[in-house]
C-alpha cells in the first residue's frame, strides 16, 4: 500500500502588495522634482550671495568715490590758491610796471596798465573768495552763454600747454 503524503503545503503567508517598479517616466518625474527643488534653491542662495556681494561693491564703490572727492577737492583747494597768488602776482607785477610806462609811453598808457592791474587783482581775489564749485557753475555757465568763445579759449590753452610741454622735454 503507498501511502500518498500530502505535498507540503507552502505556509500560509501574508498577502503583501509588493510596490511595483516606478516606470522610467515616474523615475524621471520624482528626479526631475528634486534637481528642480535643489536648483531652486540653489539659486536663492546664488542670488542672496550676488546681493551680498552687490551691496558691498556698493559700498566699497561709495567709498572709493567719497575718498576720490575729497582728494580732488583738497586739489583744487590748493590750485585754487596757487592760481589766485600767481594772478595776483601778474597784477603786482604790471601795477609796478605802470610807471615805467608813465616814463617812457605817457601818462595815457599807465593809466591802461593801472586799470588792467586792478582787473588782475580783482580777478585774483575772486578766485580767493570763490568755492571750487561755484567756479565749476561759472564756468559750465559761460560755456552754455558763449561756446565759441570757450572752444577758441581751449584751443588756445591747449595750444601754450602743448608747447609748455614740447618745450620742456627739448631741455
């Protein structure tokens, strides 16, 4: 007699629904969303580190600027004295120079070089008594007024600087 054993019987398990594998779409989603996520953020601290840096070349610009205006301003100051003493001196120097030409032109001529003194002088002293940019203002005023004059005036300025130049590098 066989005697028939009953065939294992596989043990009872649980039914577990196991996930089923994300498709490639799905895969590209979910790593889309989290490169997004990551850009997104990434960029939020690239732009707070573009403002920081913005602002402090800001500041470091402003700066500089204050600095450079001061330094500019400081050497007009002194130009600004030097100017004033060498046309005062211009006007001392032809005053002086009025009696000769009493003697040796006339009276008539003295008195021109007298009155030319004294425009010097008082030239010179307004140059003393004015701000730096009050002399700016002046000038950008009479070049609006006058732009023929002030071309022909730079030309000539150009023109002695030129061979102020030239005639001291002959030397």
């Amino acid at each position: 007699m066989t005697t028939e054993t009953p065939a294992a019987k596989p043990a009872a398990s649980k039914k577990t629904k196991a996930k089923p594998a994300p498709t490639t779409r799905e895969a590209l989603r979910t790593v889309g969303a989290a490169v997004s996520n990551d850009a997104a953020k990434a960029k939020q601290i690239v732009s707070a580190k573009a403002s920081d840096n913005a602002k402090v070349a800001q500041e470091k610009f402003q700066d500089y600027k204050e600095k450079a205006t001061e330094k500019m301003k400081a050497a007009a100051g002194q130009t600004k004295t030097r100017t004033s003493e060498a046309v005062g001196n211009v006007g001392k120097l032809i005053e002086d120079s009025a009696r000769t030409i009493d003697e040796n032109l006339g009276e008539k001529y003295g008195d021109y070089a007298r009155t030319a003194a004294a425009k010097v002088t008082s030239f010179a002293e307004t140059i003393e008594t004015k701000d730096v940019s009050e002399m700016a203002e002046d000038v950008r005023e009479f070049v609006r007024k006058k732009p023929a004059i002030a071309i022909g005036a730079a030309a000539v300025a150009g023109f002695v600087l030129a061979r102020l130049f030239r005639s001291g590098s002959d030397e």
